[in-house]
C-alpha cells in the first residue's frame, strides 16, 4: 500500500522499460482513484485512464466528446494520486491545435501522467470502436505529435499517436498515418480497431521496428486475443479499457435492481481495508 508522506512521481522511466520489456505490457482501464488502487491491489504495473470510464463515471454518458481537458487532467491527477504505478492517460485530440496539445502535455505531466494518448479523430471525437468517425488531415496530426514531443519537459514521458483512419479510409491509409506519426516523434503507435487476428499480424509487418498498442474491448470491433497471442504478434502494450468499468456497472445493476439495494457481500472493514484506512490511522496515531 502506498505510504502517503512519499512523494509520487509520474513513473515514466518505468513505463518505458515495461515497454521495451519482454513481457506485453499489460494496461487495466481505471476511469477514478477507487478502480486504479483496486487494479495496483490486483498486481497492475501500469494503468490506463480511459475516457470512455471517465465520461461514464463523472456524465453517465457515452464518450463522445462531451469531456473538457480539465475535466480529464483533473481525473487524471487524482488516479496519478492514488497508484504508485505508472499512468497512461486518454487525451482525445488534444483538445484543438498543437498550441492546444502544448498546454495538454503540459497539463498532463503536471497531473502525474507517464504516458500521453493522442488521436486523430476530428471533434467532437467518438470512442473508437462506435461508427461513423472522420479523422482530420494526417499533417495537422503530425504536427500535433511533433508538438507533443516538443512540450513534455520529461524526456520520458511516452506520447502514444492513435490513427482512427482503417474505419473511414482504409487499412493503407491508417498505415502510411501510422509512419508519418512516428516520423513525428511519437513512441508508440496506436491503429484503432484492427479487425482481425490476420490484419494485426500485418499491422506489426507493416510497422516493423515501432512499439505497437492493442485495445481489447469486449464486444468490440476487434478480436481479443490472449496475452500470449498478442505476445506472438509482437505488441508491446495493451490496454483493456472498459473490463473493469463493465464489471462495475453490472454490479451495480444487480445491487440497486430493488430498493433497498442488494448487498454485494462485501463488508464495511474489507472496503476499508481496499482504500486504506490502516493507513490512514497510523499517520493519524503519529500526528494527532
């Protein structure tokens, strides 16, 4: 469990090593502080914020653009503030021009962020397994990522370029965007919603020698494949953004499907346990 009095920082460093590891990075999606203690707890080494959780937790509503950047950078801080492990962060488009995405990595890094999520969707943008996305022109994108790489004041921080473009355009589209993004500087690259285990496969050939991202969506429009398959094919990291966020919302279907509602079992002392309150108590039994 963490120890409040240490000072917290972003875990960048760390993020590139488990990137360049051997092993597939594996990202959990937390959408708040609870989900990413619960995930460090389940033995995560990185986590991802999603905003596709963030907009479910803080509108009830679907990730379409709704979320402001201070609304994600204020998520942000508090997940950073609660997990010792390293923070890939959603950050849409940037949020506007590349004047725009200086302030977002800016603002990010400064929130305790290790790795910084960009795409190239117009806005208002959609999650990127919905329909009837656009992307815009890939060197407006390019020199968003450029300006990204300008803008970290951490050498480390890892800028991950997302393509939407394989829905709208096409597979070879997405993947000429995909170099030109890495030309840019980005660290990793990130092609949405590859549609088959055969396609990822070519992606990786295509891509030779870039560290590649997975997205694992249950019910999504890509397969989701074993960590040993993923392994095989040659990413280097995968995010599964809403398992988590899924697992809650059922539950809390099932709990408040009748009123009073249905406990889950759990009991108070083991919740308080989980968001430690031990902790908590022995600093009070210092500082009182």
């Amino acid at each position: 469990m963490a120890d409040l009095l240490r000072r917290r920082s972003t875990g960048a460093a760390r993020l590139r090593e488990l990137i360049a590891g051997p092993e597939l990075a594996c990202a959990p999606g937390v959408y708040d502080a609870l989900s990413a203690r619960l995930a460090e707890a389940g033995g995560a080494e990185v986590v991802y914020m999603t905003g596709f959780g963030v907009a479910a937790a803080r509108l009830g509503r679907p990730d379409v653009g709704l979320l402001t950047m201070t609304e994600m950078a204020a998520q942000a801080a508090a997940i950073a503030s609660a997990v010792d492990v390293p923070l890939i962060a959603d950050a849409d488009t940037g949020y506007g021009n590349p004047i725009n995405v200086i302030r977002t990595v800016q603002t990010y890094e400064q929130a305790g962020v290790a790795g910084i999520q960009l795409e190239d969707q117009t806005w208002p943008k959609k999650c990127g397994h919905m329909a009837d996305k656009s992307v815009i022109p890939s060197d407006e994108m390019a020199r968003k990522i450029e300006a990204a790489v300008a803008a970290r004041e951490n050498p480390d921080t890892v800028i991950i370029a997302r393509t939407d473009a394989l829905a709208p355009v096409g597979y070879d589209e997405a993947i000429r965007r995909s170099r030109q993004y890495r030309d840019a500087g980005a660290d990793v690259i990130f092609v949405e919603a590859l549609r088959s285990e055969e396609q990822m496969r070519q992606a990786r050939a295509d891509l030779d020698g870039v560290d590649l991202l997975f997205n694992w969506v249950e019910g999504g429009k890509s397969p989701t494949p074993s960590v040993a398959t993923l392994r095989d094919i040659g990413f280097a990291l995968s995010i599964y953004p809403i398992s988590g966020l899924l697992s809650a919302t059922k539950a809390l279907q099932e709990a408040y499907a009748s009123v009073p509602p249905v406990s889950s079992g759990m009991q108070f002392a083991e919740f308080t346990d989980a968001i430690g309150l031990d902790e908590i108590l022995t600093l009070n039994a210092r500082f009182a």
